[in-house]
C-alpha cells in the first residue's frame, strides 16, 4: 500500500468515527432537549405547588386568629357569666 493509500484508510476510518461521534451528539442532544422540558415542566408544577401551599398557610393564619378571637371572647363571656352567677347561700345548700 502506498503512502496515498495509507492516508486515504485512515481519513476514511477517521471520518466514520466522526459521523458516529456527530450522530451519537445529536441523540444526546435531543434527549437533553427533553430533559431540559421536563425540569423546566416539573420546575413549574413545584412553583405552583409552593404557591398553593403558600396560600393555604395564609389562610391557616387567619382561622388561627379567628379562633384566638372567638376564645378570648368566649373566655370573656365566661367571666361575665360567672361574674352575674347568683351566689347561694351555705345555709340554702
């Protein structure tokens, strides 16, 4: 085989390693495409997700403060209640 030959065997060999590293990039680059869409899709299912959560919690506070309302009212009326209680007597029991 002659010098010519012997060059044209390796670029040969060289460019059909190069075609299957280019055609093994595109099949990798396509699926990061797609890993890419589904952390971007799951990136914003967890934005809405905080969000919702996020507002739940708001609303959790606010029955909270509503409840520490109605107890202190409660509380208050208790004492109203027992204030005015009409007191027996030791000799009526």
């Amino acid at each position: 085989m002659d010098k010519e030959g012997v060059v044209t065997a390796i670029k040969h060999f060289i460019l059909l390693e190069l075609k299957e590293i280019k055609d093994n990039q595109a099949r990798m680059s396509i699926r990061l495409d797609a890993v890419e869409k589904r952390l971007s899709d799951i990136n914003g299912h967890l934005v809405d997700q905080s969000r919702r959560i996020d507002e739940t919690n708001k609303r959790i506070d606010a029955t909270n403060n509503r409840i520490d309302q109605l107890t202190f009212q409660v509380g208050k009326i208790a004492q109203e209640m027992e204030r005015t209680k009409p007191r027996r007597h030791m000799k009526e029991l």
